[in-house]
C-alpha cells in the first residue's frame, strides 16, 4: 500500500515538473518575441536579474555584454542625465499604482542614444524581494519624429508671430494669391478689421484697372513667368493713388506649386517707395548735371545719346553738334576766372534756348558743348547752328578790358557720319577742327563746307 501511494506521489512530482517546465518554456519563449524585450531587475537594488533575447537585439549585444557594460544594474542602465527623473516617476508611480511606465534614454555600446519605452508590474517575491518584469520597446525613431515636428511647430509659431510683428512694424503690405480661385487677400483690413479679400483677382480683371498701364505690361510678364513654375522675385509699379498721384510699389514675390507640379499660390510683401523713387530721381539728375551750368556732363551726355541711339532705325535722322567757344581763354586771362564762369554760364543758357526742349545739351568741357538733335534736318540743324553762331558773337568789358568771344560748331548726321555714340562724336570733332581752321565763328558740317547742298 505504501509502495503504491510513493508510486504516485512520484509520478504527480514528475507531471508538475514536466508542466513547470512547460511553462517556463512558453514563457521564455513569450519572452524573447514581446517586441523589444524583456527586463527583469530587482526594485530595490536595481541588480538585473532576466534579459531577454528580444532586449539583447535592440542592442546588438550577447548578455555577458550587456550585463558588463551596464554593470548589471537597472540604475546604470539608464543614460545620467535621465536618472534622477526615472527615480523620480517611479517613487510617484508605485504609490498608486502596480504599473509603471516610463520613457529615457540609453546609451547602447557603440555609445549612441536610444530612446526606450519602458512598462513594467512591480511584483512581491516569496523570498521578500520586490521585482520589476518591465517590457521595453526601442522608440527611437517615434522620438526623433515628434522632436522634429516639435521643432517645426516652435518654428512655425515662431515664424508666425514673426510675421505678425513684422506687419506691426512695417508699412509693408503682404500678399496671398489663390490661384486657382483668383482670389487676393492681403494685410490691408477692411472696415471690420479683417484681411482685405479680393475676387476675381487677376482673370476678372481687378489688377489690371489698379496697377498703372505703363507698368502692367511688365508686372504682367513677370506675374505669368511666376505662375508657369515656382520662382522668387522682385517687381516694381504704380499704381493710381488719390488725387491722381501715382504710388510706387516694389513687390518682392515667392510662388509655389503643388503635388501635380502646378502653381497654386503666390505671396509677397509691397513696399512703399515713392519717396525712395523720387529721391533717387532727384540724385540721379544731380549727379547727371553739370553744376556751373545744368546742362547734362559728359558722362550723362554720352549715356543719354547711346541709349537713344540703340532705339534708332537707320534711316532717321539725328544730329550731333560739337561747340567751342572762341576766345575763352582771353576772357580768363584778361578778365578773370570769375569773370569767366559767368561767360560760360551765358554760352550755356544760349544754347540751351536756341535748341528744342526735346534736345540732349550738355557741357562736356571747359568751354567746350555737345547738343544731339533728335528726328531732325540738315536744314533745321544748320539754321540753328547760324543762329547760335550770331548769338554767342559778343563783346564783354571789364573796367576798360574788352574782350569778344564767338563759337565755332561742328556737325555730323547719324546714319550719314556714324551709326554709334563714338564715331559721331569723332565726325563731329572732325567737322568741328575744320570749322576752326576755317576762321572760326562759323560751322561745318562733315565733309561739306557751308553752303553746300
């Protein structure tokens, strides 16, 4: 009977070891395929006690590796900076709760960081001992994500703010073209204190009443190169302001397109600069002029004479004249150099009221003066020439000092003479010698004496 109740005690020990076994198995086996891996370390000391397979593949090491390199603790397992913190919400945590979940960073062999989900059951022992079965999860990735959106939402509403101050600060006024709807809507505020909305924009026909005709054909070009694909740039314009003053605008631009390759938007910030134009206007006659004097100097004389030229067909007719004056010299030796500006000054004046408001004058010299004739005649050119020599013929007196002075002019033709700035100035002066060895107070025209047909 004895024998038989052994029998059976053994044979019940042997079926529970095998099912202990059994279970241990499948839980070795849960184990090692939970996503991650496992951890099994003492609450109190932080000694690691399990590390699973899954654990060992996140970081690429054998477990005699990993127990080496984090010293077979938990606390030293976790990166420095993140351990005060982990300690932390654990302390919180398991005064509430059975479950703990937490979220730091480890420092793998290789020394890089790895962000690690960390949940885990704290569980009494039967030895006393409390324990931590904590599933962790490689969540780096996750991490590095949510910074960088993190980052560009901070940028975004940076930005954001940015640009409202921007429009606070500024009397510049943005844009935002719909395309595809051919609505405007930009920082100007309407009545309510909303944004200014604008429909049919652009087909409809609003830009085109708004921006000054001489300028739309150019925004218009730029707009259209804008819409074919994206581009950054710069513009400028007018456009009809109150009492008819027109008001420059410049436009610096972005467009963009969408999944299809097509533009779908435009923006832009327009900057007031009427002021700015009418001072660079006003700076650049300045430096365009001759002080004694106002006419054009040399340098805008030549300029403004070659860029009419380049707009010229032959066949037109413009011409050049050099002028000299006779005698000047006398006047500043026997007169004075003060006595001399105001001879100049009288030559300039006269030329400049022989000559059309349409015409370039300029002085180019000490004494020495240029007119370009535009759509003019040998006949027109050369009567003027005879008048100007008559009115420049004139005596002046100083204390019983007279001296008097005359002009000597050349002439050549565009076309004719010379098709560019340089040989028409080199007819001239050629013309011009001529006129000089001829006595003086008198003109030519290149390669023909006066009179000739």
């Amino acid at each position: 009977m004895a024998s038989a109740v052994q029998t059976k005690t053994s044979e019940s020990f042997v079926e529970l070891k095998e099912k202990l076994e059994e279970a241990e198995s499948k839980l070795r086996i849960l184990m090692d395929n939970i996503p991650g891996g496992v951890l099994v370390y003492d609450a109190d000391t932080g000694k690691i006690l399990e590390v699973s397979d899954g654990c060992l593949s996140t970081f690429d090491c054998t477990e005699e590796q990993f127990r080496d390199h984090y010293y077979n603790n938990f606390d030293l397992f976790v990166m420095k900076e993140d351990r005060a913190k982990v300690k932390e919400q654990v302390a919180v945590q398991t005064q509430f709760f059975g479950v703990v979940e937490l979220l730091y960073r480890v420092l793998d062999l290789n020394g890089n960081v790895v962000w690690i989900s960390h949940k885990a059951r704290l569980v009494d022992e039967r030895d006393g001992r409390r324990v931590f079965y904590a599933v962790l999860s490689d969540v780096t990735n996750e991490q590095l994500v949510q910074k960088e959106l993190a980052k560009r939402n901070r940028q975004l509403k940076e930005e954001s703010e940015r640009y409202a101050l921007l429009e606070e600060a500024t009397d510049n006024v943005t844009y935002d073209y719909d395309v595809v709807s051919d609505t405007l809507v930009s920082s100007l505020r309407d009545s309510r204190g909303n944004r200014r909305t604008t429909r049919d924009c652009v087909r409809g026909g609003y830009l085109p009443d708004v921006i000054s005709k001489e300028d739309y054909p150019a925004f218009e070009k730029t707009m259209k190169q804008a819409l074919k694909k994206p581009l950054k740039g710069v513009v400028e314009y007018r456009i009809y302001g109150e009492g008819g003053k027109d008001i420059w605008y410049r436009l610096n631009f972005a467009s963009f397109e969408d999944e299809s390759n097509q533009v779908y938007r435009i923006v832009g910030s327009a900057k007031d600069i009427t002021l700015e134009k009418a001072e660079r206007a006003a700076l650049k006659a300045k430096v365009q002029l001759d002080p004694m004097t106002g006419l054009l100097n040399k340098t805008a004389m030549r300029s403004k004479v070659e860029e009419y030229l380049e707009q010229s067909d032959i066949g037109m007719c413009h011409a050049l004249l050099m002028i000299d004056t006779d005698n000047f010299k006398s006047v500043n030796d026997r007169l004075g150099h003060q006595y001399g500006d105001k001879v100049i000054q009288f030559v300039a004046s006269t030329i400049r009221d022989t000559f059309r408001d349409s015409d370039f004058v300029g002085r180019v010299g000490g004494d020495e003066f240029m007119v370009f004739m535009k759509h003019t005649t040998p006949s027109i050119t050369e009567e003027r020439a005879e008048k100007l020599n008559s009115q420049i013929r004139q005596t002046f007196t100083k204390e019983d000092i007279s001296v008097s002075i005359s002009c000597s002019i050349g002439i050549s033709y565009f076309g004719a003479d010379g098709e560019d700035y340089d040989s028409l100035y080199k007819t001239a002066d050629e013309a011009l010698y001529d006129a000089k060895n001829s006595g003086k107070n008198c003109y030519r025209t290149y390669g023909r004496k006066a009179g000739d047909a």
